[in-house]
C-alpha cells in the first residue's frame, strides 16, 4: 500500500466500529491485478494461506511459507489504497511461542505493509493474539474449521454442531477476550454462528457460517468460478470465469493451428505508410 495514496485505508478500528452494523465485506487477493478490482468494492483484502491450493496447486495450505506469503502480499498491497490489507501466518509461523508469532508478524508488517495479521485457533491461541495486541500488532482470528490443522480435525467437516458446539462458541469469546478485532467463523452451523455473533464485542466474518455475521469473506477464485471442478457447498458463484476462459484459450488454438491468429491487424507491415509510427 502506497503511504502517498490520498485515500485513507481502512483500519482496525473501523473495522471494530462496524460491529451490528453494514456487512463487512471481504475477498481474498494474491496478485496485484486482482487487488485492485477487490480494493474498489470491499472493506478487506485478505491475502489468504489459500494462495498454496489456488495460485500454487499445493494439496493443502501446510506448505505455504513466509516467503510466499510475503511474495503475494507484497503483489497486492501494490494494488491497495483503501481496503484494509490483512495477511495470513503460515502454518508453523506462529504456533511454537508468542515470541516466534510477533517475529513473524513484525515481518510481514513491515515487508509488506500490511495493517493486520490472521492466525488460526481458540483458546489456546489466545494468550499469542494478547501477546501480539499488546505490542502494536492488530490480529484478526480464525476459529470453527481452521484449515491448518485440518489433519487434526479429520478432514474439512463442520465445526460446532452438537456438543462441539461449546467448543467452539468458548474459542470465539476466547480470541475476543484476546484483543483480536474480528473473527473468521469457518463452517460453523448457521445457529451457532448466530450465537457467536451475539455473543462476542467484536465483528465475526463468516464462510460457510450464517447471513447474520457481522460480515461475509470468499475465496476470490470460488466465487468468480475460476475452477470448474471445484464447488463447496457455502460457494454462490457470481460468475463463470473458469468457463469462459476455456473456450478463449481453445478458440486461439484453433486460430492458431488454423493461421488465422494473428491476422493483418495484428502484424507489422515492411513499410511505414505516411506518419504512422
């Protein structure tokens, strides 16, 4: 994010005074590009672990590293003037101590820019978003299905339903009582994440929670249907961009393999005719 923009970016504490009122919005961005156009309609950018699957084709967002994770946060803050830029700690980047996760974070703040970090976990992350608030650090957290540790969970299954449903509920007020300034519900039954809300003094941000979040975030390449074969129950595709990029790149290997690509228009003539450049 360019410090001579005029326009002023949002900022943490924007973000906490919108709690109970309009819906935050939020979209994943790794490449500048694509910032640009989320940074023109939403409140935060969120440089998700997620790039691993998406840019990467990584299996899983275990082997996402710092270094990727700065490489694309830097990309998108060259494309952010006014959402808040919020970057994903890798998995392994934060876990061991509170003095590893302000390392890490201190790190990407100040390579890239950004205004606040995500890590994943409840309770027992807490005492870490504390010890990293406390230091000038924002944390935004992320509870219910955290993918991260997702061979833990069993697999990427709801979070909260029956008498998990505590659980889940005591890590949201956890990480709240922490100092984060908002929460990422993930796969959380409606209900609960209803409760949550209520609950908790800070905006929760739902995927694959409820409509009555204090905001909604999507995988940027979900939701404009850059994969074909991919579709998570709690994804609205509002678009078909996998599709339609598909029949472009097979309609100019036709062209090509049929000479019709490039055409006049296309090439440069031997002779420059009047002033033409």
């Amino acid at each position: 994010m360019s410090v001579n923009s005029p326009v002023r970016p949002v900022m943490a504490a924007d973000i906490l005074a919108r709690k109970g009122g309009e819906p935050l919005v939020c979209l994943t961005a790794y490449t500048t590009p694509m910032a640009r156009l989320v940074d023109a309609h939403c409140d935060i950018t969120l440089v998700g672990d997620s790039l691993g699957m998406v840019v990467h084709g990584l299996p899983t967002t275990l082997g996402v590293t710092m270094e990727m994770m700065i490489l694309h946060g830097k990309a998108v803050a060259r494309g952010t003037s006014r959402a808040m830029l919020v970057i994903d700690m890798p998995f392994g980047s934060y876990e061991e101590s509170p003095a590893q996760a302000f390392a890490n974070a201190r790190r990407l703040m100040a390579e890239t820019g950004c205004a606040a970090v995500k890590l994943e976990g409840g309770r027992h992350m807490a005492g870490t978003i504390r010890f990293l608030v406390e230091r000038g650090i924002p944390v935004m957290a992320h509870v219910g299905l955290t993918p991260q540790a997702v061979n833990a969970l069993g697999g990427y299954k709801v979070q909260g339903r029956g008498a998990d449903a505590d659980r889940v509920m005591e890590d949201a007020i956890a990480v709240a009582e922490a100092g984060a300034f908002s929460v990422v519900l993930e796969k959380v039954p409606d209900g609960l994440s209803q409760r949550i809300t209520q609950r908790v003094a800070i905006p929760t941000i739902g995927i694959g929670a409820s409509a009555h979040c204090d905001g909604q975030v999507l995988v940027l390449d979900d939701m404009l249907g850059l994969f074909t074969d991919f579709r998570p129950k709690f994804v609205k595709r509002y678009g078909e961009l996998g599709t339609a990029a598909d029949e472009a790149i097979a309609a100019y290997a036709a062209e090509v393999r049929a000479r019709r690509f490039p055409a006049s228009e296309h090439v440069f003539p031997d002779e420059l005719k009047g002033k033409q450049p």
